[in-house]
C-alpha cells in the first residue's frame, strides 16, 4: 500500500469512527426525547414549561465559533453585496473552527472539530491562488477541513430535479464526513429562487431540519440586492424573501467603507443566542490582506457604521429624483423602482409625486 493510500484511509477510518460516534449520539438523543413524559399532538410534543426547562438544563450551553456573531447549533446567514469578501470571511472561520484557534478580534470557545465548506463559487484554481503565494508554497489546512464543489461529470438521475438531488448529496456528505459545522457558499445553489416565501419557506425548512437531525452549526452566505449606501445595513437588505432572516437564528452583515476602500465593516443584525453586541455604534472593522499565503480579514479595532457610509450630495439626490421619474414614465411599478435603484418604497413615492 502507498503512503497516500495509507493517508487517505487513515482520514476516512477518522471520519466513519466519527459518523459513527454521532449517529450513535443523535439515536440516544432521540430516545431521551421519547422517554420524557410528553403528551403527543401530531407535530406536537406538548410538555409543562418547566419539564422544558429541566430537558434544556442537560444540554451543553452552545459555544462560540465566530465571537457573539454564531454559536453553535445555530442556522446563521452572513450577507453582503457582491466582491466584498464574503468567501475570503468564512474560509478564515473554517479554519479557525477546524484548528481550534480563534481569529484576531474574534472569541472560539468550541473545540477544534471537523468543518465542511461547500464551495459552489470557486474553481479550485482559484481556491488555490488565494491560499499560495503564485501558486506555490501552499497554506496548510488542518484535516479538519473538508472543501466540497460540484462534479462536473456528475449525472443527474431521471427521477431528481438537480434541487432534490442537490439537498441529498448535501446529506451524503454531511452523514460520510461526520462534519459538525457546515459552510454553504452560497445560498442561491440550494434553491434557484429565494425572493419568495413560497420558494424560501423550504429552503429553510430543509436546513432546519438538517440542523436538528445531526446536530449542526450551518454559517450560509447571502447576498443583498443593490442598496442605497447612504443608509445602515438591516436585516431588510437580504436578498429575497424576509422568509430567510426569520427562521434564522442569527445573521450578521458585511459592508464596505465609502471612506478607504480596503476596510470592511462586520454589523449582527439578528441573535438568539446573546444580545446584540456589535449594533450600528460598535461595528467590528476589517481590512483584507495577504501577508504570504493565506487571503484573511485582520481585525483592526471598531467604530460606528455612520463613519463609514456614504454621504449623499444634493447632485445625488436629483440625479435620483430624475431616474425614478424616468422609470414611472417607462411604466414600472414602484416597487420594480425600489429595488432596481436601491431605496425604499416610500422615497419612491415621494419622488414620483415631485
């Protein structure tokens, strides 16, 4: 047997012990559930509050991975606008969470443990210039983390749409790698449309339930559509339905500096598991580097998300004004306005009627 050979079943006997631990894990977990005194209602299992509270008292306080930001056993969503640093952010977190080892400005309070990062944005060649200095002297990533990207030559089965088979090798992999912590980069690839609470409501459902049935932490990325920069990052400018950020359990955003170019600013906008710490006045402030072979965010203090907006001039404000009046002339509804130009409803109204 070759050395490689020899590696590569060393690492799946790791990961199939490990499958196995959790399976083994979740089934026991599932027979506590049953044996504790419930009535049962259909969906429901109906329990005194304070039975709740004794069953919540035995599991584990969830950790940090990612600061106040994610926790474990958390569905959470970062969103950003396009080429600002979204996939650069969460490689850092899964190496950071496969390593043990927490980012600068950030606190890790869990365990090193196995990640997987579903990558459907990167080919390798372009994973691999990021983490090399000109595609040499490569980083190395700890074992514990698992990149995953779509074969190519991969056929679909007749009786599968790609969505069903998509969500099915997602659960593949998760079960085979015993991965704890799941990277989805991005959401777009689980279901082709997310602007609707028809088409939102199952994708969120479908990474619940993945959530529950094997104990997962699940960071997934999201974009926003084209906003005003003026105006601070909500939990409004995730793209698509309001379907994604409500049956999240935390969301945090990623915006950009009008003032330097090369500074990032990192705003919670949804927590369950803490209170909001880093609000509109205390904002975690970033510049993206590479000081040899590993592209990461380097923490550089905080600040308040007003210093980093962009100021809107009276020239704006017309030109505005002008291309609003120029779309209601073309026909468009104003809602179509709001969201091609980047501004709320109302200000659409407004101009229209000037």
């Amino acid at each position: 047997m070759s050395e490689r050979q020899h590696k590569d079943n060393s690492f799946a006997g790791d990961f199939g012990n490990y499958a196995d631990m959790l399976v083994e894990e979740i089934s026991q977990q599932t027979t506590e559930s049953q044996s504790a005194n419930a009535d049962q209602f259909g969906l429901f299992n109906v329990k005194p509050a304070h039975q709740w509270l004794e069953q919540a008292n035995n599991r584990p306080i969830p950790k940090m991975l990612f600061g106040e930001m994610w926790h474990e056993g958390e569905l959470c969503i970062l969103f950003a606008d396009t080429n600002l640093g979204k996939s650069i952010l969460t490689v850092q977190i899964g190496d950071s969470i496969s390593q043990g080892r927490a980012i600068p400005g950030s606190k890790l309070e869990a365990p090193k443990q196995p990640i997987l990062y579903f990558d459907f944005e990167l080919s390798d060649k372009q994973f691999e210039a990021r983490y090399s200095v000109n595609y040499q002297q490569h980083y190395r990533f700890d074992r514990n983390f698992l990149r995953a990207e779509i074969n190519p030559d991969c056929t679909l089965p007749e009786s599968q749409t790609f969505e069903d088979y998509l969500n099915a090798s997602l659960e593949q992999s998760i079960i085979q790698t015993g991965a704890r912590v799941l990277i989805i980069d991005n959401l777009t690839y689980l279901r082709n449309e997310t602007e609707r609470a028809k088409d939102a409501l199952p994708l969120m459902k479908h990474l619940k339930a993945l959530k529950s049935r094997y104990g997962l932490s699940i960071l997934a990325l999201a974009h926003t559509p084209k906003r005003d920069l003026t105006k601070p990052l909500t939990r409004n400018d995730l793209q698509g339905s309001k379907m994604l950020i409500n049956f999240c359990d935390s969301a945090f955003a990623l915006g950009e500096s009008s003032q330097d170019k090369q500074i990032r600013y990192l705003k919670q906008v949804k927590a369950r598991n803490t209170e909001i710490i880093y609000d509109s006045e205390n904002v975690c402030l970033y510049q993206i580097a590479k000081p040899h072979n590993f592209l990461q965010f380097e923490w550089i203090g905080y600040g308040s998300e007003r210093q980093h907006l962009r100021q809107q001039s009276e020239q704006d404000k017309a030109g505005i004004v002008d291309r609003v009046k120029e779309m209601v002339t073309e026909g468009k509804s104003q809602r179509v306005i709001a969201s091609e130009i980047g501004i709320s409803l109302g200000a659409v109204n407004k101009y229209a009627k000037q």
